[in-house]
C-alpha cells in the first residue's frame, strides 16, 4: 500500500479534548471517539515514560557530584543505563502471545516502581541497576504503545495518530525540566524528581479502563494462548524474529542499523546537554529548564506536523529528513560559540 495516498481532513481545533492543544491542529475526520480515547490514555502512560527519561539528563551534575563520580566517569555511568533497551528485546514479543494491553499495563507497574526504587539508591552501581530495570519497562511500554496506534487508527491517519502521541507525551520532557529547575530547594534533591514517577501507580485503576486491547490481537491472537497455554504461546512469541531474519535478511540489518545509530547519537546529544551547559557555560538549573521548556515546544509541535506529512508523502522521506537535518544540529550546538 501506499502510505503517501489521499490526503486526510481536519476538524477545527475548537474540538479537540482537553488534552489536545489547539497550536497543534484539529483531528482528523476518520478518527472515532473510541480511538480518541484510547490515543488520550496511552499519550498519558507515555507522559511519565519521558518525565522519567529527562531526569538523568537534566540532573547529571546533581546526580553525578552525589555519588562522587568524575566528569570521564559520567559516560559510562550513563551509557551503562542503557542497557535497559537489551532486555526489551526479549519483552516485546510477549505482546503477540499474552496481548498489548497486558504486557503494557506491566510495563506501567514497573517503570513506576523502578523510578521509585531510583531514588533510594545509595550508590552509583544501584543507581545503574535501577535504572536499567525502568528502562527496560519503559523501551517496551514505549515500543507496544506504537504498536497499538499502528493496529487500531485506520492506514491513512496512522501517522497523525503516532505524531499526536509523541507530541504531547513530549511534554513530559518539558515538565521533567520544570521540576528540575527547584532541584536545590526540592527536599533530598534529585531524589525528589524521581519519586514522581509514582504517580502512574495511584492512577493505575484508570489506566486499566481505558487501555482496551487492539481488535486485531483478540481477532487472531487470543485464541494461541487459550488453545497450546501460556508457556507455550510464550516460546513461539520469537518466532517472528528468526522469521523476519531469515526471510528479509537485509531489511532487518537496515532497521537494526537505522534504530542502533539513531538511538547512539541521539542518547549521547540529549544526555549530555544539563551537563554541558552547567559545567561549560555556567548556567544555573534554571535557565537550563527555560531551555529545555522554551525550545522543547518546537518538538511537540514537530511530532504532529511530521505525523501530517508522512500521511501527506510518505513516512521514508520525512525519516530521511530528519535523521539527516539531527546530527548537523547537534554538532552545531556543542561546537558553536
């Protein structure tokens, strides 16, 4: 199919939901109540997956001079955090055999309680550990949030729909960034930051209600598990992937590829901004949040407006774009004046 075919309309923006702002546009005509609603409860669980992804970011001067680790050793303090994404590897092929919902709802659970055990670390290494964890949950919760918005909006307001969602959820980075402007005045610090990410965990009834399962999996993958059992559905969930690499062997290595070096340079550029700007420019915690939330807003409004072009002309060329446009950039920012 061709994903650049037709071209969707909008209603006003006077009619989104609260949740919504009205600067990034309407909705489109093809998009039900049903699918608006679910769109708002995954847009919220991915809210707390990027408030909780800011904070090593922004706090790495607080957190690093805590566990006394020097400025060489903040590489590999962070680089080993992320780690978390291997393990994920594993997770998210569960979610063909016990269903999205499910393994989404876990995920939820445990990125909330790894950022709450993040903030009762007492060392570097059970810094890492923790971290680790929630970023397991929070690559595989991420990674099967897509694929619910992929499965139940319909082909041509797919892109408006993964667009919205990573728009909005986006302003968790900004409200990471807002917290952590009071960082020297918060009670115990950085530590502080993170036991927010237990908000999820007192709203976890609503989350239940409103996450449904997508069609598709109870249409053709609820059955496996009632007829061969969990244990067995669960063994044949990596079937897919020896699949995928023996069918279209040069396909998965450009997707490996292209999500491997994505994932390298854009881990290393936004890790290391809070950090460099402190140390290297002297800016307080809070001129580096009016950053992060001032410049911040053209990303939320970027998602959305790249979603509407790949429904527009294809998703391939916008990635080609992007991917291109991200490493200029960056080097323009660390090795400008």
């Amino acid at each position: 199919m061709d994903d650049s075919a037709g071209s969707p309309s909008y209603r006003s923006p006077r009619e989104n939901p609260w949740w919504i702002p009205f600067f990034l546009g309407g909705i489109p005509h093809g998009i039900s109540p049903a699918q608006l609603r679910l769109l708002g409860f995954l847009t919220f669980a991915m809210f707390f997956e990027n408030f909780d992804l800011s904070l090593l970011g922004n706090a790495l001067p607080q957190i690093g001079a805590s566990f006394g680790l020097s400025k060489a050793g903040l590489g590999d303090f962070t680089g080993a955090t992320r780690f978390g994404a291997l393990p994920a590897f594993f997770l998210v092929p569960l979610a063909d055999r016990l269903g999205r919902r499910r393994l989404l709802l876990v995920c939820v659970v445990g990125m909330s309680l790894g950022s709450g055990l993040t903030a009762l670390s007492q060392s570097a290494l059970q810094f890492v550990l923790f971290q680790v964890l929630t970023r397991t949950f929070i690559v595989t919760a991420s990674v099967v949030t897509f694929v619910v918005v992929t499965e139940e909006f319909p082909a041509e307001n797919r892109g408006w729909g993964i667009g919205m969602l990573g728009g909005v959820s986006a302003i968790g980075f900004g409200a990471g960034a807002l917290v952590y402007a009071f960082v020297d005045s918060l009670p115990f610090g950085w530590r502080a930051l993170y036991m927010v990410g237990l908000v999820p965990l007192l709203l976890f009834p609503a989350l239940r209600r409103g996450i449904v399962e997508t069609k598709r999996w109870n249409d053709h993958s609820q059955g496996l598990v009632a007829s061969r059992g969990v244990g067995e559905a669960i063994s044949a969930a990596f079937a897919p992937i020896a699949e995928l690499y023996r069918l279209h062997p040069r396909r998965a290595l450009a997707l490996g590829l292209l999500g491997g070096l994505s994932a390298a340079g854009t881990g290393v550029a936004f890790q290391f901004i809070s950090e460099f700007l402190q140390t290297e420019r002297g800016w307080t915690p809070g001129t580096f949040a009016a950053l992060s939330i001032s410049f911040g807003a053209f990303g939320i409004v970027g998602n959305p407006v790249a979603g509407r072009l790949g429904d527009r002309i294809g998703r391939r060329a916008i990635a080609a774009v992007v991917l291109v446009l991200f490493p200029l950039c960056a080097f323009g920012f660390y090795a400008g004046p």
